[in-house]
C-alpha cells in the first residue's frame, strides 16, 4: 500500500508556500533461484537458505525467462506485473527481485522461510 508525505517547498524569497505530494511505496526484496524450461510456471517455496525457488517452461532466450518469473511472481502475489523488478542476475539462476506494493509480512504468509 503506497503512504503519501505532504512536503512543503519555500520559495527563495521564503514566503511563497507550495505543497507537493510525494509517494512512499513500500518495496520488499528477496533472492530467487530460477529454473528455466522447469516444464510448468511454479514457485516451488523458499529452500533451507531463504532463497524462493521457481521453475518457468520458457526457456533462458532473450529474457523470455525472466519475463515469465515476472509474470508468475506478480501473479503469485496479487500485483500488477509492473510492481515486480529484476535489480539483478539477469543473466543467471541467482535473481535479486524487488517487489512494490506489498508488505514484508504478506511475502513472508506466503512463502515461509523467505529471507527478505
């Protein structure tokens, strides 16, 4: 859930006031651990070092992997596919993802284990 801060912002002469909002989103990351053309789109739960592993059938070409982790990820957690960000391991197994719009303790709900 987005939390807004309303900042006040003074002119140079410092007597005109204006008011901006800003947002505040909330973000949680967590390592995955991928398995390409895994047969079956699955988050198969966090392993004993609090990695979430998942399996997609798409295979590692031009980011068609990545892509259906985003989407089975944001399905998985109820967010639009946009609030799901890979920041790392584009290129490899080991992901780093970064999820907006959902609170530490959902994940946790939902994939015990996790390390976050």
């Amino acid at each position: 859930m987005a939390h807004f801060a309303r900042t006040e912002i003074i002119d140079a002469m410092g007597s005109d006031f204006r008011f901006a909002d800003r947002m505040h989103h909330s973000e949680v990351r967590f390592a995955v651990r991928l398995t390409p053309r895994g047969g079956v789109d699955r988050v198969d739960g966090a392993n004993s070092e609090g990695v979430l592993q998942a399996r997609v059938a798409a295979p590692p070409v031009d980011g068609a992997a990545n892509t259906a982790l985003i989407r089975l990820l944001a399905d998985e957690l109820g967010v639009a596919r946009g609030a799901v960000r890979l920041v790392a391991g584009a290129a490899g197994r080991h992901k780093l993802v970064v999820v907006e719009d959902v609170s530490p303790e959902d994940i946790a709900a939902r994939w015990p284990g996790i390390r976050l």
